[in-house]
C-alpha cells in the first residue's frame, strides 16, 4: 500500500520535478520517478509517507499549470472491495460514519487509520465489488460539513489471484519485509505490556521533555527501557499533546514519573504557576470498569494514593477521538502512585475482553471478528506497535462500529485458530436462532431510528430479522426486540444494540450495559441445562458471568418449549447463550434415532 500513483500529469513533467517537489515537502521516497505520459509512479518507504504525500499534493500542489492527483497505486485485480475515505470531519460521530457507509451496501469493516491530519481516515471494506464501485462514484468529491470527502481503492490481497507465498500466514500474502508501520506480532519486545500508557502533558512543556537534540527524551527511553512518542504534529494549536509510552507497567510508571519531573521543574524555571495535574488518556470501553459500581474503584485509588481524580464527559467523545481523559490531582509521588492503580485496572478490563473474545471466536463457527465492522482500528496517536492488540468492548462498550484504540489488522486475527480448528457447537450450516431481548423503553426511538432507518441498518448489517414487540402496556418500562438469525448474526445485532444503548447514554457512565435475553428450549431439554441440583446452570454462570435463570413451575408453550433467561454485559450474554445452545446440540444428536446393533448404515456402491 506504499506505491503512489500520480495522475493529471503535464507532459513537461520530468523526474527531477518530483524529486524537488518531494524534497521541498520533506517526503522521503524509497525509488526513482516513473514517469509515463500523463501519470507517474513512486515508491515510499511507508505508509505513513505514502499517507502524507496524499494529504499534502493530492490537489494542492500545481505543477507545469496542472495539479497533481495523488492516491495509493492499486492494481485492477486488486480493485475489489476496500476503500480508503480522506478528509472526513474531525468531529464526526461514528453513526453518522455508519450511516453514509450503509446506503452503498454492507460494510464489513470500517478501521480507523492514524495520520498527522486533522481530519480523519477510514479504510472501509464492503462485502461486494459492485457495493465499493459505487461508494467510490457516490462518494469521491461529495461535501461533508465544508469538508470534501477523497475516496480511493486500496489493495485488496484477497482479491489477488496469485496464491500465497511461502511463508505468508494462511489467508494473507506476504510483500516483501514488514515495513516499519506494519503491525507484525514480532514488533514488540516479549516483555512489554499489551496496553501503552497515554498521556496530555502541556505543549509549552513538550520542548523541555524532548530536549536539546532529542537528548532528555533519549535518556529517559534509556532509563526506562521504553518506546516514547511525541505526538507534536497532533491537534495543530492545541494547548495539550498526548504522549505514548509503550513499555512493562513498571518502564512505563517510571517514564510517567519522570516526565512529571521534567515538567514540575520546568514551571519553576519559567514561573508557571498554574498546577500540573497527571492526565491519562483511556479507551472509554474500558471507564466503566475503572470507575467501579456507584464510583467504588475510583473511590477506593483516591483513598489509597491520596489524589483527587475526575474523568471526562461522554460527550467529549468523538469519531476522531475514543478516549476520556483521566485527570489525577497531587503530588509528584502520589500522581504516579495513581497511575500505577488506574493502568493496572485497564490491564486487567483488556486482559477480560481478550480471553471472552477468543472464547467467542472459538465458540461461533466460522464467526470472523475482525470482518465484522464493529471493532476498527487506529485511534489517534496509536503508533504501529499497537496494531496488534484486540479490541476492548466485552462491557457493552461496542459504539456503531466499535471504537478500539489500538488497532486491529488482519495479522492479529490470523494468529488465532481459526473456527474450524476449534470444538464447534454446530454441525453443518449453523441453525437460525429466536432471541429475546430486553431494552429500556425509552431506548425505543434510537433502535429504531428515523423513519425505521437505524433498525433496518442493522438488520441488513447483521444478516438477521430485527422486530420490536408491541409494548405489554402503558407503563411498561421494557421492551421486547425479537432477533431471528444464526449465531454470528445473533453476535452483530446484539452488539450494535448494546453499543447503541452505550452511545444514547441510556446506561450512565458509571453502569455497565446489562441487559436481559430470553431463548426458548424443549422442556424436555431444560432439565439438562439445570444440570443435576442444578450444577449444569452454577457452572454455566461462574464460567459466563452472566445470570443464568430456568423459572420453575414454567407452563410449556404451544410447541412445548419454556424460557431460559440470560441477564450480563455483552459478552457474557453471547457467552451464556452459545453454552446453552451447545448443550440443546447434544441433546438433538442423543435424540437421534440410532442403527441398530450389528447393522451397518448403507452406503451406496462405487462402481
């Protein structure tokens, strides 16, 4: 994706012209100009290069009275389904995003890229050739805000028809070496943490923590044997610039400390006299579970280090920015003590996701979690070595799309074991499924969306049938959603409406979402699910986190089933659910009539 194509031409263009533009705008290019009558070709080192010669002379920089044309060099084989979208308003809220996406086809992905701009970046993949075609023309130059949008093909090596090479991981081809921006799991050393550490600090402090030549900056990488990035170019004027630290937890409390220190004796030199809080920057999937039921984790960590700390509103958030702003109060010594508790919970919220995530992916045959669209990738200031991390979420934080702060590429994914390797609860083509939902009835209106639109997203995104129950009275305070579909169907309708309640703030920012799901089993099954003096269901909610009820005394219904009720976040809902449905499995394969003994099934004869 570091081949540039360089349209609108002048014939009086030559090669040396390039190399003066190219240097003039400090864009390191990694071969010569390929001239051709009318377009040319370049070579860059990087796809962040790449990504900036795009944003800085695609249709600003004139040459020979034509202006240049600058967009990723893509093959016609490789023309298929992915798109990268440019110049898309900051401030964009990621249902908007989903929306505009959604009236050209079904997006299977949408990830978020990091660049220097301003305005944002999405790399979007739609399910069909046709689908993306017509983004494309739909799209390309359309106004958004007084933002015009760019949109371009990027490769699609799925699409290539040559087969994989030698060494590639199954379902990707390699190209060459991995390029310094690639999110190869082998970047990072063994013993950094999965999670970097993110900070605000003041811009009029940032030369005093780079120093002279870079010198401070270096000595405290040394010191802490940790990776740091300054993001200066980010939030042009802004009064603050974050920093990542990707090191252990302990490299990167002691990075954080002595960055404090650095700017602690920096206001003393140039008298500023205002306090210097800590600040750190989160993923909101992971605030609630900082924060604690009724504040009681954030309570606990103010205790304990003495600090006084707030986080920043919901409303804050945005599509170019996923994060909340963690402000820490006190001295030097308690700030980072702070720190080290507030990083240790998000630790431990990641950890959480991942191991229900892989439980998920190994539990829903042929389920592609990184296909889905619900989790992109590239927040702002999430260098390459980051690319690798899996999503957050398992707390009903999925927005729209999701919102993950960390990347997630295709390598991540083909890493794991791929659904067929696993156990699978199903047996052939995976089975529709009825769930009941419960939503606040309230919540109503922003399922369903204006004039039905929402709801019919998300039944065409999700491959199933979404309906709201009429409401059982006036007074009702929940509402029934009836999703008809297949497990991975079940797991994207659920998510979105999950993350929808998230983003509408029918669940305030220090709850998580938990809702409660109805399935209905053959009675003559529920006892297996209740397990003899009801161990089957004890396991079953010691292993989901998730409250797993059978009501006794249940009149079967007219097709002789009864309801089982789930209540749990997100990922413990999905988890209870595919449990209970692997145990319905075995039950259908032991009421399968069997041959009789000594009798051998018949096969027909080959001739």
């Amino acid at each position: 994706m570091n081949k540039l194509y360089i349209g609108n031409v002048s014939a009086e263009a030559s090669e040396e012209d390039f190399e003066t533009i190219f240097e003039q705008w400090k864009i390191p290019h990694s071969g010569p100009f390929l001239v051709k009558t009318g377009y040319a070709f370049v070579d860059c080192p990087d796809e962040k290069a790449a990504m900036k010669a795009i944003d800085v002379l695609s249709g600003k920089v004139e040459l020979h009275g034509k202006l240049l044309e600058v967009e990723h060099s893509v093959p016609k084989r490789q023309r298929s389904c992915k798109l990268q979208i440019r110049n898309i308003p900051p401030h964009m809220q990621w249902e908007v995003l989903d929306s505009m996406l959604a009236q050209y086809g079904a997006v299977e992905s949408c990830e978020q890229v990091n660049t220097d701009t301003e305005t944002a970046v999405v790399n979007v993949r739609y399910a069909a050739k046709d689908q993306a075609r017509l983004a494309m023309e739909k799209l390309n130059g359309s106004m958004m805000e007084n933002y015009a949008l760019k949109v371009s093909y990027i490769p699609d090596e799925t699409a290539a028809a040559e087969g994989p090479s030698a060494g590639g991981r199954r379902g990707f081809n390699a190209r060459g070496p991995p390029r310094s921006s690639s999110p190869g799991l082998g970047a990072r050393p063994k013993v950094q943490s999965d999670i970097p550490l993110r900070m605000l600090v003041p811009t009029q402090f940032v030369g005093a923590i780079i120093g002279k030549e870079g010198a401070t900056i270096r000595n405290i990488t040394k010191q802490t044997h940790s990776k740091i990035d300054i993001h200066r170019k980010e939030n042009a004027g802004a009064a603050e610039k974050p920093i990542t630290i990707h090191s252990t937890p302990e490299g990167c409390s002691n990075a954080c400390r002595t960055i404090m220190e650095i700017m602690q004796k920096e206001a003393l030199d140039t008298k500023f006299t205002e306090e210097i809080p800590l600040k750190i920057l989160a993923h909101n999937n992971f605030v609630g579970r900082l924060i604690g039921k009724e504040g009681r984790n954030l309570k606990k960590i103010e205790q304990d280090t003495g600090t006084k700390i707030t986080i920043s509103p919901l409303q804050d958030l945005t599509l170019y920015n996923p994060e909340r702003t963690i402000t820490v109060k006190g001295a030097i010594e308690a700030c980072s003590r702070a720190e080290e508790e507030v990083m240790k919970k998000i630790r431990e919220s990641y950890e959480s996701d991942m191991a229900a995530m892989n439980l998920q992916s190994n539990l829903i045959p042929g389920l592609n979690l990184n296909a889905l669209g619900l989790f992109p990738s590239g927040a702002p200031g999430m260098g390459p070595s980051m690319s690798s991390v899996p999503p957050p979420g398992a707390h009903g934080g999925c927005s729209s799309f999701g919102c993950s702060p960390y990347g997630v590429e295709g390598q991540f994914w083909a890493s794991m074991p791929s659904a067929s390797s696993q156990p699978l609860a199903f047996s052939g083509h995976p089975e529709s499924e009825t769930v009941h939902l419960f939503i606040p009835a309230l919540a109503v209106g922003a399922i369903i969306g204006k004039q039905g639109q929402h709801i019919k997203q998300l039944s065409h995104f999700a491959g199933a049938s979404i309906k709201i129950a009429p409401a059982e009275g006036m007074d009702a305070k929940q509402r029934m959603v009836i999703i008809v579909g297949p497990p991975e169907a079940q797991f994207k309708a659920q998510c979105r409406i999950f993350g929808k309640l998230k983003e509408e703030n029918f669940f305030g920012p220090k709850e998580e979402v938990k809702l409660e799901a109805h399935i209905k089993v053959p009675s003559f099954a529920a006892g297996r699910v209740i397990g003899k003096g009801g161990k089957t269901v004890n396991e079953l909610q010691n292993l989901t986190c998730a409250e797993v009820v059978v009501p006794r005394d249940q009149t079967p219904d007219e097709n002789d089933q009864v309801i089982v009720k789930i209540s749990g976040h997100f990922f413990a809902c999905q988890l209870a659910q595919r449990k209970i449905q692997e145990i319905l499995a075995q039950v259908r394969r032991q009421q399968q009539p069997k041959p009789t003994s000594g009798a051998q099934p018949s096969l027909p004869r080959r001739k």
